[in-house]
C-alpha cells in the first residue's frame, strides 16, 4: 500500500486485528516492540514486502474488502495469494528490525 506500517494509524490496527484472528500482517518497515509483543502473544507474524505491490498482481487468486471500504484503497482487504514473495520479519517475539541480545 501507500503508507508506512509504523504510521500510529497502521501500526495501531495490528493488536486489535493479531487478536481477531489475523495471523499474516503485511507491511513495509518496522513497527514497535510493543507490537512485536502482541504478535508474538497472538501467534501472528509480520512480512515485509518490496514496495512494489503493482508486481505482485499476479500473484493474487481472490481479494474482498474485508472493512472500511470508504477507505478506497487503503481498506482492509483478505486476499488469497499464491507464490507471493515477502520475507519473514517479525514472528516468536523476534524483529529483524532491533538487536536481540
């Protein structure tokens, strides 16, 4: 998408969405340790893409607007993708963004 995944209005969706289910967030830079934290504890995890999402067209089998269609294209959407790459960035607790000791 267009924005940044730390942006509070972004980053501040992902406890309440890890919590409902979501298991997979998608996104472009690094989020807050308290973030992390919540993914860990709801057994979700964060993947980071290029941002260059036009390439991964392709890519997607099935899409619906999930909420806030009014949002155009920064609604909440579910997608069903197959062979989408992204890298792994945040899962167990563990960011790729910070130092761990």
């Amino acid at each position: 998408g267009p924005t940044t995944s730390s942006k509070i209005e972004i980053e501040g969706s992902i406890p309440t969405l890890s919590k409902a289910g979501v298991k997979i967030h998608l996104g472009k830079g690094a989020l807050s340790m308290s973030t992390v934290k919540v993914l860990a504890e709801n057994n979700a995890l964060f993947a980071i893409t290029p941002p260059v999402s036009a390439l991964f067209a392709d890519k997607i089998e099935e899409q619906r607007v999930a909420a806030f269609s009014e949002e155009g294209m920064e609604a909440l959407y579910e997608l069903k993708v197959k062979g989408l790459p992204a890298i792994i960035a945040i899962a167990h607790g563990k960011s790729m963004f910070t130092e761990q000791a």
